[in-house]
C-alpha cells in the first residue's frame, strides 16, 4: 500500500515536461451554448414539456375511463387503470423534476 501512496506522491510532485501544455482550468465552467442554439434548445424544451403535459392528460384521462368501465366484472381493468394512474403520476413527476435534478447532476 506505501508503494502506492509513494508513487502517486512522485507523480503529483513531478515537474511538467518543457513546451507541455497546462491543463485547462475551467474544468467547471457553467454550460454554454453554442452559437445559433441560444433560442432553439428552450424552445424544443418547451415543446417536449407541453407534449409530456398533454399525454400525461390523456394518460390520466385514460385510466379514469378503464377505471369507470372496470367497475363491474371487469375487475382486472379497473385494477389496470388504478396502476395505471401510478405509472402516469410518475411519468409527469420525472418530467416536473427533469429542469431541477439534470443540470444539478451536471453542474
């Protein structure tokens, strides 16, 4: 274990080679776009948000409507748009979340 911790001290200590280019140092630069993209990529991300918002309607509208019909003796359709309804709410919340939780992963 010394041996490694010895050589990774050697390696960190070690001048750079003459001529060698430094590391770039912004290594956390906050995102950029690039040219031409600066008004394309929100609205593209403004689209895919109003279509997950329509289909988790219809989502939520389709469950309620196997829910309805399942009521009698068509059990398992009533209990597919109950599970349905989890599947939708959770869908919408990933989508809710996504312009949060993405750019505090990336950043």
């Amino acid at each position: 274990m010394s041996l490694i911790h010895t050589m990774s001290d050697v390696v960190a200590l070690a001048p750079m080679a003459p001529g060698e280019p430094m590391p770039p140092t912004g290594w956390d630069a906050p995102p950029a776009s690039p040219p031409g993209m600066e008004t394309i990529l929100p609205e593209w991300v403004g689209w895919a948000k109003y279509v997950a918002i329509g289909a988790g309607i219809l989502g939520l509208i389709a469950c309620g409507i196997m829910m309805m019909v399942g009521r009698r003796n068509r059990s398992h359709l009533s209990a597919e748009g109950a599970s349905g309804l989890l599947w939708v709410l959770g869908g919408l919340s990933v989508v809710t979340l996504a312009a949060g939780v993405v750019p505090a992963i990336v950043t």
